[in-house]
C-alpha cells in the first residue's frame, strides 16, 4: 500500500498538500486501492425535505403534457361556460376579458414559478455534484491506467531482461559447442 503524498508526486507530479480537496481525494483512494464510485442520486435523494419533494412533483406536473391538456381543457370550459351563460341568462359570471380568470392565472404563475425555481436550483446542484463526482471516478481510472502501464513497462523491462540472459546462455553454449568442434549442421 502507498501514501497518498507518494501518489501525488509520482502519478500527479506535485506534493499532496498543493491538491485541491477532490484530488487529494482520489490520491487517498488510489492508495488505499479503494473504490471511488458511489451513486450520487441516491445519496441526495435521501436528505429531501417534504418541501423539497413538493417542489419535484409540482416542476414535473407543471411540465408535463397531462398539465398542459388540463390547462387548455380548463380554459375552454371557462370560455364555455361564460357564453353559456350569457345566452341563457344574458349575463356572465366572468364578463369577456375575463378579469376573474386572469387573476386566476396570475395566481397560479406567482405560486408555480418560484416552486419550479426551487425544484431547478436542486437540480442544478444534482448536476454540479454529478460531474464532481464524475471528475473524480475519472481522474482515478485515468491514474489506475497510469500504474497498470507503468506495471507493464516494468513487466516487458524484466521479460526482456530475461530473454537477453537466456540468450547469453545459448550463445555460450553454442561457443562451448563450437569450441569442442563440433560440426554445424
């Protein structure tokens, strides 16, 4: 096992203590032949407040075609309904621009944007700790390569080595052959 200082120079070239918190990070992990993965989402999705959850589902409702279908559906019955009114009795509960309506909907846009807000905020914030995340896993596989590469030099410097010393061997035995004088074929 290796320090975490020894990684840092000999993979990083630079000390450990001038790493920021995330490489050093990896550095540690490297070392302690540790795995770095986690899931994020996971992690996050267990700390959500009620609100926090309020916000999700009114952002995915709010953005979804079921929302739209009953936006549309819900003004046209509006529409409906006041014109019905106004032939069968001559008056509306709502006369045409519809001021009732639009204070309806001003409401609704006043409560919905800052919940959808909020929920994007969170989102935002999933993603910076997702490609946080993602720079670690991926700095760590770029080192581990690092080593297994570095391990393989290591590996064909010592094979070769050896094939040069058996080769030594063969010449020798070949020159002890030569030497008693024995025919070549």
């Amino acid at each position: 096992m290796q320090e975490p200082a020894e990684v840092a120079s000999k993979l990083l070239g630079m000390p450990y203590v001038e790493l920021d918190e995330r490489t050093q990070k990896v550095a540690q992990h490297i070392a302690n032949r540790k795995y770095i993965s986690r899931n994020v989402t996971k992690d996050l999705d267990a700390n959500l407040t009620l609100g926090q959850r309020a916000a999700d589902v009114v952002a995915t409702f709010g953005g979804s075609w079921t929302f739209v279908g009953l936006f549309a559906a819900t003004m046209i019955l509006w529409v409906c309904l006041n014109a019905f009114l106004l032939v069968n009795r001559g008056r509306t509960f709502d006369p045409y621009p519809y001021i009732l309506l639009n204070l309806f909907l001003s409401m609704l846009a006043a409560i919905q944007a800052p919940v959808i807000l909020m929920s994007q905020n969170r989102h935002s914030e999933r993603d910076r700790l997702h490609a946080e995340h993602d720079y670690e896993v991926n700095l760590k596989a770029e080192l581990d390569i690092m080593l297994l590469h570095e391990k393989m030099d290591l590996l064909r410097e010592k094979q070769w080595e050896e094939l040069m010393e058996i080769q030594r061997e063969q010449i020798q035995l070949l020159g002890n052959l030569m030497g008693k004088g024995i025919p070549s074929p």
